[in-house]
C-alpha cells in the first residue's frame, strides 16, 4: 500500500429491487474498502451484483440501505444533484462502449466534466490546454480533433480514459474497459491503467476476465451481492 | 454551466443535424410569415377604407329604396324612390349642399373609328361634381336645365377620353352610345383613380334622364315616373356636431319629407336613410372581423408550427438518450440537461422566428405586387409573431426537455 487515505468506504451496502411480489437483493450487504492508489478489480458472475456495487460506487444511484463514504463524504445520503455534482468533481468513467458523443471531436469530448464543473476557475483556453495535456499524454497528441467515428476501438478508450482524468478525480471507475477491444489493444490499455495508477491515480475496475484482474493489486469477488473473497494479485505486472 | 456555454452546446447539436433543424424550424417559419402577412392584407386594407373616406366626398347621406317593402306587388303602387324626390330634398330641407341622383346603364359605346364594350354610362344630375368630388379638367359640366331638357351631351372620364381620342381634344366629338344615341362631348372630368373598387376615370357621364328615357333596362321604371336607386345628399358647412343643426336632424327632416311624399307613416319607410359614416364602420367592423380570423389561422400554424418542434425534440430526447447518459456521468444535473434542450428549442423557434420575419415582409411585399392588394407592415404585428415564436417555443420545448432531464443515467447509458 502507498497509502491508507480510504478512497472508498461502503459497508453493508444493500440494494433491493421490488419486482412485484419478488424481492431482488442486487446487492445483499457489501462492505468494500479501496485506498488512495489502490487499483481494484470487482469480479462476478453475471448477477452476482457487480455492475449495481459499480453504480452505488460510481454515485450513479443510492443504495437502499448501508452507509458509502467517498473520499470522507458520506454520498449514500445525497440527491440526485449533489450526486451530480459529486460525479463532476470526484470521479472519472470509463465504460466498455467508450461512450463518447459521436461526431465530437476527441478534445471537446475530454473537456465536457470541465463544462459541468460550476466550480472550476479555468478559462476555455485553460481548459482546453489541460484536455490537450491530458490527451497528449494517453497517446493521442496527433488525434486531438478527430471524432470518435475516425478512431480505432483502443483511441476511443484513450479518448475515454483522458475525459476520465480531466478533473482529476480522486478515483477513476472502469467498466470492462478492454471488453470490446482485441487482445493487443486490450494491453496497450491496461498498460496505460497501470501506468496511471503508478502515477497515483485510485482506479476501481470491474470485469468478468481473470487475465485483465491480474493487472489489478487485489480482486474483489462477489457472489450474490456479498463479497465472496479478495485476492491479493501477484505482482509480476507492477 | 454558463448561458453562453448552453447555447453553445445548443447551437452545436442543432448543427449537427441541419436538414431536421431546418425541417422542424419550418412550421414556425411559415407561422410567423403567415402572421406578419395576413396581418399587413388587412391593415393594407383598412388603409385603403380610409382613403375611401376622403375620396368619397365629405357629409353624405345615402337615401335608397327600402327593398323589403318592395314586394311585387306593392311595386305598383307608391313604394320605392323617384327622381322628384331628390330635388324636394333639395329645395325644402335646409342645411343640403346639393342633391345628387344617379342611375347607370352599361353600354357599347363608339367615336369614330373606336368601339368600347361595357362602358358605364352613368346619367347624373348637375350637383354630381361637387357632391362626389370630382373636378372638370376640360369643357365644361352640364346644369339642371340640361337635365330638364335631356340634352344629348356627355363628360368624359379621363381614361376613357384617353381611350377613346388619344391626345385630340374631344370637346365637340360626338360619341354613339347603344347604336342610335348620339352625345355631344362638352367636357372631361380630372383623373380621380379608383376609390373602393369603382373606377370614376372609365365612365362617361350624361343626364340621368338620357339614361332614364333611352337607355334604362327597366321599362317599368319608365313607365311609374323615373324610380331611382340612390339619392345622394351632401349636406353643407352647418350641419355637424359644432353647427347649426346635427346631421340626425338633417336624416329626421329628410324622413318626414319622404314619407308625406310616399304617404307612409315612419315606421312602414319604403327608403333607408344611410349615412357615409355608417358605411365605413360597417366595412371597418367586416375589415376587423376579417382581419381577426386571419390572425386566428396564423396562429394556429404557429401553434401547429410549435407542435413540429415538440415531436422532434421528443425524438431527438429518444434518439440522444445515450448522449443524455454520457452527460449525466460525467456531472450534467437534471438542470443542467433540462436548459440543454430547452435552449436547442427555443434556438429552433428564435431562428425560426427570425427567417419568418423576414420571409413575412418579403412575402407582403411579393404578394402586394403580385394581386395588386395593398399590403402594409404592421411594427407590432412582427414583435406578435416574434414573441409568440418564442412562447410556442418554450411552451413545447419544456415537456421534451423536462423530459430528458428526468432520465435515469444508469437506463439512459445502457440505451441502444
């Protein structure tokens, strides 16, 4: 550990869903804790609650029940607009299908948290600087003003991973980011993760795939919307 | 987020899709242009009533017929106008001007070597000049006693003159009217140009009793003593709201006269006692009604036009879903996403709005050339079509746009 600064820390996270009559428990009472410059994995069976923990930890919905603390603020009580604005502010995405605005050019796909952040003190010519930094650095320094159509699969997730860092959130969340990359881009990926992480970037990354886990410190496994084990990774990549 | 960045993003969306932008800007173009058009027809048309006002001459009465009274039957009997009436007026009302009767007939007409089809010949009396306004250019006019005598003579108007003898001087000419009727050109009226839809420079004006003895199609009305259509009464300096009498006065007088003359008590008048007054307001309240029904139909192309831009908005709320996603998790607030599209509608209906304008002033000018109507541009009506462009646009941006803005980030990512 660099650290022990907790980035995250959820306990007995639940999330029930009412489906009629039914009760479906997405998560059953998770307690997860990640570090400052920790890089996690989250590994489960499809059901087993993984992309709800990824949601609850991402802030993009409220757990039913249980107490979240992100980077010391407790976020299971806020609204939707405050959940907003603590994704702006605190966190970054990076999804399976990129999710970039088509028809956008890459730069201004990399400053849209900046256009939400009604705290930032940047003018857009600062802004716009910092994006091209950041793009520079992930590898795209000739690919700043194509669209998201013009690129190849592993562009578009540095496109996505750059948009990610621009408002130098305190912990990066990953959703399958390498699932619909071919093998050797899928490394390049990875690579550039770890790299990041190195640097001191806190990344919290969900997948199905054990080959893209060992990239990670520790792998979380859930079953069930419960922690089922946690495994320390070797550490041949790092 | 800062307005200026809102519009910004707004106008970048909208750009991304021109063709649908300008489709869907369409319906708003074409209200406000329909507005601003309907609305310069008929303020061009009011304007025209009024110059009817001056142009008509000032201080009329208009005596007619009572045609309810004029059954078949009762046509036998005493029912109805007659030229006599007209100079009893004259002589035993006070505060008249001068007594003007008129009856027309259309008719073939030659000189020389040049034929006219349907030219009105339109038999007067000796105070027509100054009752109607018109003024004598060349020659001179016919006097009572001419009408008396059914002297054979005729003024021109102007037009006609032109028509009819080109640069000579057409004092003296004789022109043949119907075939056998010879008139003795002694004079020609200045152009007057058309006043309402009645061209006064294309008639040829003679003694009403040429037109009453040889040329009235009623053969009837030769027989029962010379029964007109109209007596016209201008009243003089002293009647009016600050003379001697009042013009209801002078309007009482007349109908005491007629109805001794008829032997008809008031309430069985066989004639109607109009005023210039009456007239006009009865065209301004048609105008007015007209003009309201237009303004209501182009309303609700801009209501319709406002609809167009809810459907798409909707469909681009649908469309964007994902777009709404991406926003979403990376910090946009419902708020943030509700002015985003807002702001896009209410782009789509100020620009709409905007090119409406423009198409509207230059689609009144076109069609004012084209039929010949008078149009006239209405300041208010473009700030009316302008703004309710606006309201239509906030009123159906809101329910797409709040819409959007109620999306969950978790769906709205996951949307294919």
């Amino acid at each position: 550990m660099k650290t022990s600064k907790p980035i995250i820390d959820g306990s007995d996270l639940k999330k029930i869903y009412q489906m009629g009559d039914f009760e479906v428990r997405a998560l059953d009472g998770t307690s997860i804790q990640v570090n400052e410059g920790e890089f996690v994995a989250i590994m489960g069976p499809s059901g087993s609650g993984k992309s709800t923990l990824m949601n609850v930890l991402g802030c993009l919905m409220s757990p039913t029940s249980g107490q979240y603390i992100l980077d010391g603020e407790d976020v299971s009580v806020l609204d939707k607009i405050e959940l907003a604005q603590i994704r702006n502010r605190k966190l970054g995405f990076i999804f399976q299908s990129y999710n970039l605005l088509a028809r956008t050019p890459a730069l201004q796909n990399v400053i849209l948290p900046l256009y939400y952040d009604r705290e930032s003190s940047l003018t857009a010519e600062e802004q716009e600087e910092k994006a091209i930094k950041i793009l520079e650095a992930v590898g795209l320094a000739d690919r700043i003003y194509h669209e998201p159509q013009e690129l190849s699969g592993g562009q578009q997730q540095r496109v996505s991973i750059a948009r990610a860092l621009v408002n130098d959130p305190v912990m990066v969340m990953a959703d399958e980011p390498t699932g619909n990359l071919d093998s050797k881009s899928g490394a390049e990926i990875m690579d550039l993760l770890v790299s990041l992480n190195k640097e001191g970037v806190t990344i919290v990354m969900v997948t199905h795939d054990p080959a893209i886990a060992k990239y990670t410190d520790r792998t979380i496994h859930l079953l069930d919307g419960k922690v089922a084990q946690v495994v320390k990774n070797g550490k041949e990549h790092k | 987020m800062k307005p200026l960045k809102v519009i910004n993003i707004a106008w970048q969306a909208l750009l991304k899709n021109k063709i649908r932008s300008l489709l869907t800007m369409l319906g708003i173009i074409i209200g406000v242009a329909a507005v601003i058009i309907m609305i310069a027809i008929s303020a061009g048309t009011e304007a025209t009533i009024q110059e009817e006002i001056t142009g008509l001459g000032s201080n009329l009465i208009y005596v007619t017929p009572n045609m309810t009274k004029l059954t078949p039957g009762s046509m036998q009997s005493d029912g109805g106008l007659v030229y006599d009436d007209a100079f009893a007026i004259a002589e035993q009302i006070s505060g008249v001007n001068g007594v003007v009767v008129e009856q027309s007939s259309s008719q073939t007409i030659k000189a020389g070597d040049t034929s006219l089809d349907g030219v009105t010949i339109m038999g007067t009396t000796a105070d027509f000049p100054s009752v109607r306004d018109m003024e004598i250019v060349s020659g001179r006019y016919f006097d009572q006693k001419e009408v008396d005598r059914t002297t054979p003579i005729a003024i021109l108007g102007s037009s006609l003159a032109e028509e009819l003898f080109g640069d000579r001087d057409p004092f003296g000419e004789t022109v043949t009217v119907a075939g056998n009727i010879r008139l003795t050109v002694v004079g020609v009226f200045e152009e007057k140009g058309m006043v309402g839809d009645v061209d006064y420079d294309s008639r040829l004006y003679t003694p009403i009793t040429i037109v009453l003895d040889k040329l009235s199609d009623n053969k009837f009305a030769r027989f029962k003593g010379d029964r007109v259509r109209t007596i016209y009464v201008e009243v003089d300096d002293s009647v009016g709201p600050d003379g001697e009498r009042s013009l209801d006065d002078v309007i009482y007088q007349i109908e005491l006269l007629l109805a001794k003359r008829h032997e008809v008590t008031l309430e069985e008048a066989d004639f109607v006692i109009t005023t210039q007054q009456d007239i006009i307001s009865t065209k301004e309240s048609t105008t007015a009604a007209f003009r309201s029904l237009l303004a209501w139909v182009a309303g609700v192309s801009l209501v319709v036009g406002g609809i167009g831009i809810m459907n798409i908005m909707l469909v681009s709320v649908t469309e964007r879903t994902r777009e709404i996603g991406i926003r979403q998790s990376v910090g946009a607030t419902p708020n943030d996403i509700r002015w985003q599209f807002l702001t896009e509608a209410l782009l789509l209906s100020l620009i709409g709005g905007l090119i409406g304008v423009a198409a509207g002033v230059i689609g009144s000018w076109l069609f004012g050339q084209a039929s010949g109507m008078r149009t006239v541009i209405v300041a208010t009506s473009v700030l009316l079509a302008f703004g309710s462009a606006a309201t239509v646009g906030v009123f159906f941006g809101y329910y797409p746009a709040n819409k959007a803005s109620q999306l969950d980030p978790i769906d709205a990512l996951r949307y294919e």
